[in-house]
C-alpha cells in the first residue's frame, strides 16, 4: 500500500480524497495555485504545495509541476480526481515513466474510450448495445449526407474527441445538415485541437443512464448499478440519483451483467462509468468515462462502498474488496450539483462567502470545500458543492432533499439552491419522468432571463 499520495485536483473532490486516505492511513500532498492558497484542501492535506499561477494551464494542467511535485515531497501515487487531467492519457504515460503509480486505468484503457469513434467500436465488439450511427469519422458533407440518409434525421454530428456537450450538433432534416457538419468540425478544432467528428441518430425522449463499473485489471470487474442524470443543462448534469427511477431490477441486472463483463475482458482497472441513453426499454452506449464521476457518491450512500478507497486499493495491486454477489443496493439516494451562479442567466458569480452552514442530519451528506470567509477565485469551475441524500425509498429521498436544502446557507454569494426548490415542486421530477430535454424545456417555460439593460 501507498505511504503518500498526491492529490492533483482542488476544491470538494481533493477533500474527497483527502479523507479516504485518512481513514486509510495514507498521507496526502495537496497542490494548488496562488489563488488557491487559502482553499480548505490546502488546510487538511499532510503537507501542500504551490506548482503555479491561477491559470489552471500553469497550475493543475502543469505535467511537469505536478511531477516535479511528487519527487519533492516523495509521493508515491496520484489520485487525479475529475476534469483537469483525469482522463489525458499522455499524462498517465508521463506518470508511469516516472516510476509513479496513476490511481485510475491504464494510459491504453483511456485512449481507448476517449475517442469517441474507437470507445463505440470497442463496445460493439464485446456486446455492449449502441446508438445507430456511422462506423468512423465523417471526413466530408457528401458522406454525412450519405450516411445520415440511411440511419435517418435527426442526426447528432459530434466530435471524436468531444464531451460535456461541445463539438456536437444538431440536424433535424438534411437542410440543417451542412451547418451542423461544419459548425461541430469548427468547434471541435477550436475546443479539442481535432477537427474529427462523427453522426450518432438523434434519440427523441431518452433518459440518460449511467452504469457504475469497477475492475482490478486482472480480468475481474463488477457493476454497482445504476444512475439517472437526466436533468442537464447545456449537457452538464445537475441532479443525479440512483437507483434509476422505473427500472426493473431484470434490466438492471442485463445491462450491468454486460458492462461489467465488457470491463472484465478488457482487463479494465479502477473506476469507470459506461454511459448509455435509454429510451423505449432500449440502452444506447454513448461513451465511457474512464474516471471517478462527480455524481459517485450517490452510488457509495446506495451500496455502501467507498469507491475512492477502491480505486486506491486496485491502483496498489490488491483484489477488489468485493464481488457482485456481495453487492446489493439499498435505498435510494440522490445528489444536486450546487453552483456559484446567479439565476436566471447562470452566471459564474465567485465572491467571498460572508456564511456557511451545511445541512446535517440522517441521510444528508454535504461534499464542499466552502467556509464561511473564503473567496472562490474566479478562474475555476462553479461548482460549490454537492449535497447527496439517502432515504428507504425515493418519496423519502426526496422529503430529506427538501429539508436539506431548507438547511443549507451560502451567504455573499449567488447560488443555484433556488432551481432546486423549484424542480423539487414540479410534479414530473416528483415521479421521476423527465427524459434529457426536459430540463431545457422547463427552462424555458419557468426561468425568463432578464431583461437586456437599456442602451445609454
């Protein structure tokens, strides 16, 4: 096992990290970014140190400072969190060269799934059900005509490379084709530095259903269910619970037996999610992220697994610590992304956080690195919090979110909390119905934005 692990990530996910470790006995090196000298991170971590300037390109996205990093203070491993390098497999590389251990899947596994086009043939070929589309990339309008004329429009194009929503383009007849081909391809080149995209049928009505898998890279792997992350925004989620409403456990079972044996004969090591669109009984694979997700503590509180703990555990050679049999969900549970944003418009509103006062009680669980008296610089992602609750069933799940959130104080800043009480009084969240465009949709019924201020 590790002696000293660094934590390559800031703000609610380094903490997260930070306290598997403690309880594993593992000391922990924090890095950050002048503006992060006063992040919570920084305080409970072993030992921190600075690796650069705000700018995350010469911060966090630092290989040779955070390298640097681990030779200094003589950490063993890395736990990359999410975003920032978590899934760069030329990192990963750079690591292991470094007689360094990654605690996430090898530098192959990661190439693998993150192009787009390669992740969904290797699913194809070990039995993982996809969404109708082109076999590879669309060099030209003239093959995306062709190749949209038989799967049928709606066709998304999307980027090889692409994620969060970018890169990717909607035509809902051959006339919006020639503009969604060269807007993703443009958007693409500009975001990713790889101008290669694809089409993908476009699903009317699905929901957006994540399986949780693990491995141990030795040809043993597991699923933990399932989650539903239908509820996005521009593509990014923002409430995520499991297990999915309205799923039977038969299906369940089928399609995270076929996850996990898919993980199983790729020799896949870690934590991953295999993310599928569901619509009319059916599982489409979309793509694979080949890292912890945001949304995994509503697996833990479900199964009550500590994943982050496992990921260390695999990452250090040793067997995973259950097996499927051993594995069996309990209650339901459900997690809301908190942002520093100021509605209706949704914009990044950092500031000093003047009051904090997280929500306690049975089933609630807070993930935050806020404090009352901490400025939240302005040159990172939103994201403020996770508030996750776990109830017997999914009414309970809900009456807890609603006490929560009646509990939780952010004051100086503006905060998402309201969008929260509203959906939470919507009756189609209540039943759990919405497919992946509901959210837009409500948006735009129930959230005007605000009037343009008048021209001097």
């Amino acid at each position: 096992m590790f002696d000293k692990i660094l934590i390559a990530n800031r703000g609610e996910i380094a903490l997260r990290v930070i306290r598997a470790c403690r309880e594993m006995g593992i000391r922990t090196v924090a890095v950050h970014s002048t503006a992060d000298t006063d992040a919570m991170h920084v305080r409970m971590a072993d030992e921190a140190l600075c690796i650069g300037p705000p700018a995350a390109s010469e911060s966090y996205l630092s290989v040779p400072a955070i390298i640097s990093a681990c030779e200094i203070t003589g950490a063993q491993a890395i736990h990359p969190g999410y975003g920032f390098l978590s899934e760069n497999a030329a990192f990963v590389q750079v690591v292991e060269d470094h007689a360094l251990s990654f605690i996430g899947p090898s530098a192959a596994h990661i190439r693998m799934m993150g192009d787009k086009i390669t992740a969904k043939e290797t699913m194809r070929t070990l039995g993982v059900p996809c969404v109708p589309g082109s076999e590879g990339g669309i060099e030209d309008l003239e093959t995306a005509r062709r190749v949209a004329g038989e799967i049928g429009f709606p066709v998304l194009v999307k980027a090889t490379a692409g994620g969060g929503g970018r890169g990717m383009k909607l035509a809902r007849d051959a006339g919006e084709l020639e503009a969604a081909f060269s807007g993703a391809r443009s958007e693409a080149r500009s975001v990713f530095g790889n101008p290669d995209v694809y089409l993908e049928k476009y699903l009317a009505n699905p929901r957006h259903i994540e399986i949780q898998v693990f491995g141990d890279g030795k040809g043993n792997a597991v699923h933990l269910g399932e989650r539903d992350c239908s509820l996005q925004r521009r593509h990014q989620k923002i409430f995520e619970e499991a297990p999915a409403p309205g799923l039977s456990e038969a299906e369940r079972a089928r399609i995270g037996g076929i996850c996990a044996d898919a993980m199983a004969r790729i020799g896949y090591a870690g934590a991953g999610t295999v993310e599928f669109l569901y619509e009319d009984g059916d599982f489409h694979f979309i793509e694979m992220n080949t890292r912890l997700q945001v949304e995994h503590p509503v697996t833990e509180e479900v199964y009550g697994v500590d994943l982050v703990r496992e990921q260390i555990r695999v990452a250090a050679g040793e067997p995973l610590s259950f097996t499927q049999a051993e594995l069996t969900p309990q209650g339901h549970a459900i997690e809301v992304r908190i942002n520093a944003e100021r509605l209706p418009d949704f914009a990044p509103r950092p500031g000093l956080v003047s009051v904090f006062h997280a929500p306690g009680g049975l089933g609630v669980r807070m993930d935050s690195a806020l404090y009352a008296g901490y400025r939240i610089p302005p040159y990172y992602d939103s994201l403020i919090g996770k508030l996750i609750v776990h109830g017997r069933d999914r009414p309970e799940a809900l009456a807890r979110l609603r006490r929560a959130l009646g509990e939780l104080i952010v004051d100086g800043i503006d905060t998402t909390v309201p969008l929260f009480h509203a959906l939470l009084a919507d009756p189609e969240v209540r039943a759990g119905a919405c497919s992946i465009h509901w959210l837009e949709d409500w948006l735009a019924r129930n959230i005007e934005p605000e009037p343009a201020a008048p021209q001097a």
